[in-house]
C-alpha cells in the first residue's frame, strides 16, 4: 500500500532502493530458471544421462527446489523439434515477471531506459518468445538464454543489460559507504559482514594496479544479506554472496573452465560445499559461446569464522583478473600445469600476476633470453626445456614476484629487467652446476676403479693369491657404467646447450676410466711372484692415481657451489685443481721409476711387459686427469668473472 501510494505521488525514488534489492534478486532467480530451462532440454535429449542437480542453486536465488526439478525430470521430447515439461508455463510467466521487477528497478532510476527496456521486452513478446506453455521449441530456449552475434535483441541481452544498470544504480543511489562498499538497506548486523568481506578486498585491491574492477555492492534482501562484486570487466564473470545468518553462500560465473577450478582451490582451507563445476550456453559469451556455473557453501560456527571466510573471498577476488591471460602467457615458456600453479602460488603469497602483466610479461621474459641467454635457450624454446622443470618454475616465480615488488616500491622498468635477466644467468649457471653433478658419478667410477687396482696390486705386495679374473670383470662392469653416464652427460648437455668445457670434462674422464679399466685388465694378467721392488712400485703410482680421482671429485663438488657466489668454495675447487696437477707430476716419477726398475733387473718379458704396460696405463689416466683438471679451472674462472 505504501509503495502505490508513493509512486502514485511521484516519489518513487524513495523506493529506488528496495527496487534494486529486489530486480537483483530477480536477476539471481532468472539465472537458476534458465540454466533450469536448458537443462530440461539436455534431459529430454539424452534422458539417460545424469540430470544436474540445482538444489544448492535454487535455495540460493531464494526458490523452491522442487518446482524445477519436477520440471526438469519430467522433461520429454514432443515431436517436431518441441519439448514437453510439468510446470513450463509457469516458469515462463515467472521468468516474465523477473524481468518486469528489474525493468520496474530501472525504470524508477532512470525512467528514459526504463522506456527503452520495455519496448524491447514488448518485442520479445510479440514474437513469442515468452509464450507461457507447457510446450516450447527447442530452437526457442536457444534463443531466449543464448546473446547471438549478430547483435540481435534477446531475452538473455536484456537481461544481461537490465543487470549492468542495476548494479549502475546502485552505485549512484547508495545511501552510504561501507568500507568502500556501496550498500543501502543494510540492517544493523549486516556490517560486520560487509566489512570484513571488504577488508579482504582492500587488503589485495592494490594489485590490480591500473585495471577497472572490484566494485562492491551490498544490499538487503528479505532475510538475505546480499554482495555483489564485479571482478573485472568479462559480462559473465561474476560473484554474487548471499549471507543468512552463519550461512555463507556464493554464485560464481566463468568463461574459463581452468580460472573456475583456481578459484575453487583458493579456499580448501575452508570446509566448502562446492556444486559442481556445471556448463552453461549463451550465445556471445566466451570463445565457445559457454560459461561454467559454481556454486558454494559455507556454514561457519560462529560470526567470527564466517567473517574470516568473506574476508578471505574478497582478498581472493584480485588474483581472478586477467587470470587467464597471464596463464596463456606463462604457457608459451612450460607447461599449462604449471602454469596454473606458479599463478595459485603467486595468489597465496600475495603478489598476484597483474604486476607481471603490467611491466610486459612476455616481453620481459623474452628480453632476458635474448640478452642474457641467447645461445643456451633457442628461438621458441621452452624455458622447462632449457633450464629444467624446477628451475624454469622457480625463474618465472622470481619474474612475477620481482614485478609486484617493483611498482609496489616505484622502481624502474629498467631495473625489473636487470634483475629479471640476473637471476636467468643464475639459474643458466646452475644448469652447468647439474651437469658437474653427473660427472662427479663419473669421477667416482674412476676411484672405484684405481681402488680396486690398488687393492690387487696390495694382494700381490702381501703375497696372497689375487683374483684376476674377478678384477677384469669388476673394471668391465664399471667401465660400461661409467659409459652409461657420460652418455647421458652428453645428451643433456646437447639438451640444454651447455658450455663446451662441461662436455670436454665429461671427454677427459670417461679418457681416465678406459686408461684405467685397461690398467685393471692388465693387473689381472699379472704372473705370480713378481719382484717385491717392482709391486711396491706399482703400489705407489696406484696410491698416486687415487689421490687424483680423490682431488677431481672434491674440485668438482666445490665447482658446483661456485655459481652461488661462495668464495671459499671456488679456493677449494682452484686448490684441488693444483693436488691434481701434483698427482700428475707424482705419477709421471712413479711410472719412471718403474720403468727403470724394470730395465735394469733383467726380468722375464711376461713380467717386464705387464708391469710396463701396467705403469704406463695408470700414468696415461692421471695425465687425463690432469687435462680434466686445466679444464675445471677455466669453468671456476670464468664463474668468477661474471
């Protein structure tokens, strides 16, 4: 009664407010009958298939959930390209009346467009597209829940245009600011939830930077506090909260599967009772003309963890504009899976991707290969690829957090840059740093070799019987092994275009092994009661050999470590190279010592020959060493000098 009489008045302003709470609502309840339309049509065309549950949905938007599932399970195909359902007529005449509370909404904000909205629902009406029967062409739903391309009016475009000057209204005609909030027809206990659900979105709205979004409505309905958010600019992305008490439940809307599942995961702190994850058509949204419709609830123990959860939905709703380009961004240097978790890790450690886009993203990715990594990483070449899955993640982690940080803090674009290829070089360096981790596998396959020839050579000094035989096939084993290795050093080299030096290590130690794994054959050929002078000899130049092995492991090992900028690990890796040139030289007087013994004790020549042969084998394997050795010393130096 008071209504009529105000507008009877011409003061239907002062309603404005209930006006918008109430075509909101009918918007909501307009969205659940139509996905309920289209789902009665996907029953009636394969009605052995799973019907979507829209219970959650239903109580939602405030309606009962037993009207539309009797209509969507009674659903039949009725000839003629026709469906038949119980209760169609009247979800038609309430889709009507949907329409007519948003556009009576408009109409008292803005009579002239209120005008406009019914010539337009007149029309729809005229050419039957609300006809209210319990029979409807197939081709009709399309029409009425699809935005076609050609910009002809529908039911759907009305719709979606009633809503845009809704929410325009509401930010115009609030009857004040909640926190950055426009909210009117709030009650006394709908604050606090207001409040902290824009706590949340003030904490992150900073990352956005320059982008439209994340206005914020509020408003009454019935026993429903409703908010509303824009997110960003898409017409169906949105996130609509109704709070009933205790109770928090929200309606999300997304063009992009991959976005909707993101968002789901952002709150598995939370006990959330999620829908599925359902698929809905208009014509005109999104790529394939589709759009993904979830739906979740939250039931809190008490206001303060209800309160918790809306603030950590508002601080969630940032990290969901331009979600996806920056995933299709990330996807161009490794896979789409993990580019969806480096954009979820950004999102929990608060930086969030916008930055990142802001500053250029691929281009700044694209400027640090180019300047930095022109050789190792080709044109096109994936970032896992050439670093490595970890590395590659860890990379494009330090570019997005290095953008946040650098328009937080006003730093220069420049600077972003150098950082950005910086920390490339580093992770390039410990690419290098991997692959002198396979060849210290390598380097220790040739101790296990000298040890084993030095452990027979001592058998033969004790006077004991060796095992030859065993020793031969013990060398074999670890010299195919160690071919194993170099091997897969080789490929991932080629793989990651490393430096020539890594494969010429990799060269110089396998060299080292067949010179021993010969030594080892040789010792095994040994014949009994070889002169004691002659096995300490060998002995000694064995004990040498393992001190070189010993020496090229432990500069390796500190090699590695360089790259992180550690000096006293480049003085241990120069002082192992110099042990290694000292055994070299130890070895080539231990080897001449041999064989002079040799020619001057007029031995027979089966002896003459092995020790000879044997000697000249071990010190051929130090003298690869020691190549091996000027080798890591021109890698540590030209670690150090970058």
């Amino acid at each position: 009664m008071k209504s009529q009489i105000i507008e009877q008045l011409g003061q239907s302003d002062i309603l404005l407010p209930s006006l918008i709470a109430e075509g909101l609502a009918a918007n909501d309840r307009i969205k659940v009958r139509m996905s309920a339309l289209q789902t009665a049509v996907h029953h009636a065309q394969q009605p052995n298939h799973p019907v979507t549950d829209l219970q959650v949905e239903c109580r939602a938007a405030g309606i009962a959930p037993v009207t539309l599932a009797t209509l969507i399970d009674g659903a039949h195909l009725a000839g003629d390209g026709r469906i038949a359902a119980p209760n169609l007529a009247r979800l038609m005449k309430e889709v009507h009346d949907d329409v007519t509370a948003m556009i009576r909404a408009v109409a008292a904000g803005q009579p002239s467009e209120g005008e406009t909205m019914n010539r337009r629902l007149a029309a729809i009406r005229t050419a039957g597209s609300l006809e209210a029967s319990n029979e409807i062409e197939i081709s009709r739903v399309a029409k009425l829940t699809g935005v076609a391309q050609d910009g002809a009016d529908s039911l759907h475009r009305l719709v979606m245009d009633l809503h845009k000057a809704l929410n325009r209204l509401a930010a115009d005609c609030s009857e004040e600011i909640v926190a950055g909030a426009h909210v009117f027809g709030l009650h006394s206990e709908d604050r606090e939830a207001v409040e902290s659900f824009m706590q949340g979105v003030n904490e992150t709205r900073a990352l956005k930077f320059n982008h439209p979004g994340l206005e914020t409505m509020a408003t009454r309905s019935g026993d429903r506090l409703l908010i509303q958010n824009d997110i960003g600019t898409t017409d169906a992305h949105v996130v609509v909260i109704a709070v009933t008490k205790n109770i928090v439940t929200l309606t999300y809307t997304d063009v992009h599967r991959a976005r909707a599942k993101f968002f789901i995961a952002m709150f598995d702190k939370f006990r959330v009772r999620w829908s599925g994850l359902d698929r809905q058509t208009a014509e005109g949204l999104g790529d394939d003309s589709a759009f993904f419709l979830v739906t979740g609830q939250y039931e809190a123990e008490n206001p303060g963890d209800r309160n918790a959860f809306l603030t950590s939905l508002g601080a969630t709703l940032v990290f969901l504009i331009d979600w996806n380009k920056a995933r299709k961004l990330l996807r161009s240097w490794l896979t789409k899976d993990d580019a969806a978790r480096i954009l979820e890790w950004a999102a929990r450690q608060r930086f969030g991707h916008r930055a990142f886009l802001e500053l250029g993203g691929n281009e700044l990715i694209g400027a640090a290969v180019r300047n930095a990594a022109p050789a190792p990483i080709g044109f096109g070449e994936r970032l896992d690829q050439a670093l490595g899955r970890n590395a590659a993640i860890d990379f494009l982690k330090t570019a997005i957090h290095v953008s946040t940080e650098a328009l937080r803090t006003g730093q220069s674009t420049r600077l972003v840059r150098d950082q950005i290829e910086a920390d490339l070089i580093r992770h390039l360096k410990r690419v290098d740093s991997a692959l002198l981790a396979v060849v210290i596998r390598q380097v220790g396959l040739a101790h296990d070799l000298a040890a084993a020839i030095s452990q027979h050579i001592v058998t033969l000094q004790a006077g004991r019987p060796a095992d030859g035989k065993l020793l031969a096939a013990r060398a074999g084993q670890i010299e195919r092994k160690a071919d194993r290795i170099a091997l897969e050093a080789r490929k991932e080299a080629a793989r990651l275009n490393a430096g020539s030096i890594i494969e010429q290590l990799v060269d110089r130690v396998e060299e080292s092994v067949d010179e021993l794994e010969q030594a080892a054959f040789i010792a095994s050929l040994a014949p009994a009661g070889i002169d004691p002078a002659l096995v300490s000899a060998l002995a000694e130049l064995c004990a040498v050999a393992m001190i070189a092995t010993e020496a090229a492991a432990s500069g390796l090992a500190a090699a590695v470590e360089v790259p992180e900028g550690r000096r006293a690990d480049s003085e241990d890796a120069l002082a192992a190279v110099v042990r290694l040139i000292d055994a070299e030289h130890a070895a080539d007087m231990r080897e001449r010592d041999v064989t002079a013994r040799v020619f001057a004790g007029g031995f027979d020549v089966a002896t003459s020959l092995c020790v000879l042969e044997l000697a000249r084998a071990i010190e051929r394997a130090t003298d690869r060493l020691a190549g091996f050795g000027h080798l890591l010393r021109r890698h540590i130096m030209a670690d150090l000098s970058t």
